[in-house]
C-alpha cells in the first residue's frame, strides 16, 4: 500500500515543500490570486474615505491647504501601518501560516503556557508545529511568564482583551459589505439625481445577497473570479488619478510633505481632529489582510509578504504595495467625488462624464470584491474560536484539498448577510457606517499592537525597550485615530461596541461553561482503585463488541462511563476511550495524531486513543474511522513490550505515541496480517466483526444554588441555549446514529 500524503502535507502544498524550484508562473498565480481577496477591501476604500472625512463641519473647510493636509494623513497613514507595521513586523508573527488575533494568541498560550485548552499534555509540546524551541530566555520573557502564571485573573484579562479584538473583526465584517457596496451604488445619483434612496438601498442589498450567496463556491475560486475585477479597478482609478494630476494639479506632490499634517490640524481645530476618524478608513483592509492569511498556503504568504530567506520575495510585496498606495494618492484628490454626494470642480464633471458609466460598474463590482476579504478573515476567526472552545461549534466547510485554511462555514455567511441587510436597511448613510466602521477597526489594530509587544517579548525574546518602543509608536497612532472614532459613537459608533458586547458574551459564556464542565469531568472521574479492585469482569457483564467511548479526559475513567454501567451493568469486551481534542498549532500531521496507551491491567481490555487536531486540520476524516482507530490499537499492542521494556501488568495508564512503521491493517479493505498478530490483537479484531458501538455523554449545565443571578443567567440560559442550538457531538465527530449510545448527565458549576 502507498503511503498516504500526511496532513501536513496537504497543508502545506508542493510551494513550501521546495521553496528553491518554485517558477515565476507560479509566483505569479499566487501573487495573482491573492490580489483577489487580500488587496480587495484596501484598495477599495477611496469610494467611502473622502465622503466621511469632509462630513459635517469640516466641509466648510474643504479648500486645497485642507485637501492636502487629509492627502498627507492618507499618505503615511498607508505606509506606517499596512506597510512597516503589518507586511514588515505583524506578518512574521504569523502562526505556521495563519494570522489574526487570535493567532497572536495562539503563539503566546504554547510560550508562556496561559492554558487557554484544558486537556492539555507535555507530549503535545513535542508536535512539530509546536515550536516553542529558539533563543534563550531572557529576564524579561520569564517575568512576563511568571506574571500571568501566578496570576489567573490577568489570564482572564487577556483573554477577554482578544475577544474584543476579535469580535470587532467580526463586526468589521458586516460593516465593510454594507458601507462598501452602499458608497459605490449612491454614485449613480450623481448621474440619475431623481434616483429615490429606497432603490439605491435595495440595489445594494441585491447585491450583498449576491455576495454571500457565492461563498459557498470557496476562496480560491472566488479570488480566480475577483482578481480580474481589482486588477481592472485599480487600472482604472490609476490612470484616471494620472491624467488629473498632470492635467489639473501637478503639484498634489507637496502632500507628501508631513509638514501638511500638521497645518491641517492647525487650521480646522478639533473638527480636524473628528475628521480623522475618516481617514482610517483609507487602512480598513490592513487587519483583515493578516486575518487572511489561513486562506493562502504559508509559502504564498512567503512569496508575498514577509520572508526574506525567499530571493524574490522582496521584489514582489515591494512594487505591489507601491502602486497600491501610488494608485491611492492619484486617486483621492481629483477622483474621490465622482463617487460621493459632495460637490464636484467643473473640470472634474467635464472630464468624467464620458467614463462615469464604465468606472461606475467596475467601482460597484470592486465594492464587492473589497468586502471579500473581510468575509473570509471572519471565517478563519470564527474557525480558530471554535478550536479553542471559544465559539459553538458550527459547521466548517473546507473548500480546498490543497489548503486547509480555506473554508466556508454556512451558518456565519448567512448572519453575517442577514446583519449587513439589517445595517444597511437601517442606516442608510455610510457617513453613519463610516464612523462605525472607523472605531471598529482602529480597536482591533490597537489589539494587535498590544499582543505583538508580549509576542516581541515572549516568542522573539526581544528586548523590552524595543517591544514598548514598537507599542508606543504604532499605538500612540492608533490610539488617535481611535479617540476620534470614538467622538462619533452616538452617529453610529455604537454598532460595532454592540456586536462587540453581544460576540465577547457568547464566547466568554461558552469558554467559561466549557471549562467548568471539563472541571466537572476531572473531579467526578471514576478511581482506577476501584476498578481494579472489580477483578478482570469489572463484576459485570462483557458482551462481545467494542466500546467506543468518547470523553474530554486525557488520564482516567470519566464520570460518564460510571453513569452508564451504573445504570446497565454490562459494557463491550474491548472498551476504547476516545478522547478527540484540539491543541495550540494550527495543524497537527498524520503520524503525530494518535496517542495510544491502556487503561488497567492488559485482561481489562481497555485503551485509552487521544486524537490531536490543530486549529486548521478538518476534523471530519475522509477514511474510515472505525479501521484507523483499530489499526493504532492494534500497532499499540504489537509493540506494547518493546515500547514498555517489561511485561508487568502496572495499572498506571500511559499514553504512548503509536509508531508509524508497524503496518498490521489496511484501513482501507480491513483486513489483517495473522502471522503478525498476537492473542490480544485477534482477539480485538473478532470484536469488531461483533459490532462498534459509540457511547457519548450528553450533559447539560446548571448553575448551582447560591450563584449569583448573572451567573445563573449565563449557566442556565445562555449557554444552555448554546449547547442545544450548536452542532452535537454525534454531528461533530461523524457517528453513526445507529450505533449511538448517548448518556445523560447533569453537572452543576
């Protein structure tokens, strides 16, 4: 039989595995692919920025000292924070390929060790993805760790820091569908003046409907599709941006100079201030760009972003990001208000009115291309979240066989669609969406800047001058751009701060009920003493057939399995305990997946199989389950006596890593090898052609009595609405429901 591609290797694809023999044409088609979902919402933010930014009072203000004076913020703005902040410093944070927040802190819970899983082993530092091995500690990575170490609540703080980084980038997400596809349908007002707003609302919600309703197709086809479309935007507005300069103002070069920053400032007062809540959204697709990256295989990002042991990596990410903000600075001067209500110059009307119908199509078909991004950032994040027993479980599609950090999880497209409908609906005014969409994204920037400091510390064992230098410089901008936001929260700012506080309860209810319930299963697990004390029959019935099981425990019985015999006093003649968990690597490869190890004395016939999956791996497996499992059993106790060094029938559990080069069964057809079998493996392997049978705990939480209400309400309501509305275990790890055997329980917490 043919070795079968590892994980890994599915993961990684054939660019990573031989960075040396990548061609030029396939440097190209990343770079071409990529453009169709990464620079999509960046590049798409002129047709909301100039409308936002000279809102309100500072229209009255809107001569060319003041025009230049925005330029100029547009300009450094675009190079400090998507440039040398996030191509240059945050993409080398990325974790084994994946980005986000939740990334970060992904890379800081295996560093500083914060316990963010439960279930966690010393052997699950051993995984390759892992990667906690580098330079030395340094004083400063080892005051940090100890500081949150012996202080839980500044664990909890952090966690719920990122949670609110996290959930803003979900509120991003419905904001930037509805603000980008509203700004670019409101244009043809311009051209249609007694166009009545209700049909330029419901055009654009035809539109987003159109949108979510084609990512179930995947990211790599759509960014095939996308990519044309951004590439034709991005041509248009540059050579349009190009012939005014040279034709009306060859001297917008001058806005280059920060000296118009601050002159701006000085002039408009504290509406220039406000107004900067405007121009961040000139950077809205920097975050959501890092969010992206589980959507491309780790090579690609390496081709495009951030490494520089690739030769041309350099000569890829350097041109592209300067004609991205070359095109931006054509652009928003002399071709912003084709697109917005403001007023427009004579020359402008004059000249735009040839083309205003073909760069009004490709500006709407960019719009929603733009909002692409940021869908997709929502689903990695939401799929991290679920990883890490912050998020329901729901289900996730993985649309690639090549890469595995592109997926589609139904259930967030569809309320993502039905928020960004009821925004748009509501609103109706992308200044009021602006400055949500402002103070949304500044925040999760702000976040971000906070977690690169600890990783700086922590993972890169940087110096802590350097770490706060890097704070103090990116998040003093920031942290402007967010107090201006933050003036605007009564006209609209207050929508994402609600997404916000509703996502952070949901996920901080369900991280809390998840722990307590694993907490529950520690406490109540059944003694091995006693068992042993049973005899080899447990004083019980053993029926012929195997016993599947499944418990969140990694050492011990669960309460589970002494409700269920306590109840019917009879259980299989092979009894597996299949604890199926994730763990703080974005991916785990195949033959570090299984844990095998035995439960009691060898008469028992009881094994314990701990199942590892990353945070990226597709935990519904495409094989047979039911073999695979039974083939690491059996490859446990063919080699159980080598591996052990002695035949001693110790009680004390062990939990051994299954070698890969004992291949006793074909997962594929079943059947076995009898000259390398022993009793006990025949003796497994006539159980299966008995039967399978999966036995899972069904519990339900209860808060105890002298909680307070907050906390009932939580336990009692909300995560007990969760636990019932999200997908089952029985959905989540395949089984088959005719050989289902569920178990209820009722824990108190």
């Amino acid at each position: 039989m043919n070795p079968a591609p590892t994980l890994e290797t599915v993961e990684q694809g054939p660019l990573q595995q031989n960075l040396k023999k990548v061609s030029c044409s396939t440097v190209l088609t990343l770079a071409y692919q990529s453009l169709g979902v990464i620079y999509g919402d960046l590049s798409t933010s002129p047709l909301y920025v100039y409308k936002t930014t000279f809102s309100g009072k500072l229209s009255l203000h809107e001569n060319d000292e003041e025009v230049y004076g925005v330029l100029s913020f547009i300009f450094w703005t675009l190079t400090l924070i998507p440039l040398f902040k996030y191509i240059f410093i945050v993409m080398s944070a990325n974790d084994n390929g994946e980005g986000g927040t939740f990334a970060l802190y992904s890379l800081l819970c295996r560093h500083a060790r914060l316990s963010i899983l439960p279930n966690q082993q010393a052997s699950d530092e051993k995984l390759s993805a892992y990667g906690t091995e580098g330079s030395v500690e340094t004083w400063q990575s080892s005051k940090l760790k100890s500081l949150f170490e012996k202080h839980p609540s500044f664990r909890n703080g952090l966690l719920i820091f990122v949670l609110i980084g996290t959930c803003m980038t979900i509120g991003d997400g419905v904001l930037t569908p509805a603000i980008s596809v509203l700004s670019a349908v409101s244009g043809v007002k311009i051209k249609v003046k007694e166009l009545h707003e209700n049909y330029v609302v419901m055009i654009s919600c035809v539109l987003l409907v159109g949108l979510f309703s084609l990512q179930h197709h995947g990211t790599h086809k759509v960014a095939f599709v996308f990519a044309p479309i951004v590439t034709a935007w991005l041509l248009c507005i540059s050579g349009i941006g190009i012939y005014n300069i040279f034709k009306w103002n060859p001297c917008i070069y001058r806005a280059l100079s920060p000296v118009y920053m601050y002159r701006f400032l000085k002039s408009t007062g504290v509406e220039g201030w406000v107004s900067l809540g405007g121009v961040v959204l000139s950077i809205t697709g920097a975050e959501t760009m890092f969010a992206d990256l589980g959507h491309f295989s780790p090579s690609s990002i390496k081709v495009i972003y951030n490494r520089p042991k690739v030769s041309h990596s350099h000569f890829l990410y350097i041109p592209v990001w300067s004609l991205l903000i070359w095109v931006k600075l054509h652009f928003f001067l002399d071709t912003m208000k084709i697109f917005s209500e403001a007023s427009i110059k004579p020359y402008q009307a004059r000249y735009l009115k040839p083309v205003f119908w073909p760069v009004f199509i490709v500006a709407t078909l960019a719009a929603i291309v733009g909002s692409q991004a940021v869908i997709s950032a929502t689903f990695s994040i939401v799929s991290q979240c679920c990883a890490l027993n912050c998020f329901p479980r729901v289900k996730i599609v993985h649309t690639s066989t090549k890469i595995l950090g592109q997926i589609y999880i139904p259930e967030i497209n569809w309320i993502l669609m039905c928020l960004c409908l009821a925004v748009t609906i509501g609103l109706r005014d992308t200044n009021m969406m602006g400055h949500a969409y402002g103070l949304a994204v500044t925040t999760v920037m702000f976040v971000t800047s906070c977690l690169m400091c600890l990783v700086m510390i922590i993972v890169w064992k940087q110096r802590i001058l350097t770490s706060v230098g890097f704070l103090m410089f990116f998040g003093s901008i920031e942290l402007l751009y967010i107090s201006a936001s933050f003036i605007k929260v009564p006209e609209g700012g207050w929508i994402p701060l609600t997404l916000a506080l509703i996502f952070v309860g949901i996920m901080y209810v369900w991280n809390y009920g998840t722990l307590k319930k694993h907490q529950f299963d520690v406490e109540n697990k059944v003694s091995m003493k006693r068992l042993v004390a049973l005899g080899p029959s447990l004083g019980m019935v053993r029926v012929p057939g195997i016993g599947l099981v499944y418990t969140n425990l990694v050492t011990g019985v669960p309460a589970v399995f002494g409700h269920f015999v306590t109840n019917l006093p009879a259980f299989h003649q092979v009894l597996v305990f299949v604890c199926v968990k994730s763990v703080q690597v974005p991916y785990v490869s195949e033959n570090e997946r299984f844990l095998v190890g035995r439960v009691g004395p060898k008469e028992y016939g009881m094994f314990r199989c701990i199942i590892r999956y990353g945070y990226k791996d597709l935990q519904q497996e495409n094989y047979n389950f039911e073999d695979i499992l039974l083939s690491m059993i059996i490859r446990f106790v063919q080699t159980e006596g080598e591996i052990d060094g002695s035949d001693d029938h110790a009680y004390k559990e062990k939990d051994i890593q299954s070698p890969s080069n004992v291949n006793v069964m074909n997962p594929e057809d079943g059947h076995a090898d009898s000259s390398l079998l022993k009793d006990e493996s025949l003796h497994i392997l006539k159980a299966k052609e008995t039967g399978v049978a999966y036995i899972l705990g069904h519990s339900y939480a209860k808060a105890k009595e002298p909680s307070t209400l907050v906390k009932r309400f939580a336990i009692n309501v909300v995560y007990a609405y969760l636990c019932k509305n999200c997908r089952g275990p029985d959905v989540f790890l395949n089984v088959p429901h005719t050989s289902l055997l569920e178990v209820g329980m009722i824990y108190n917490v």
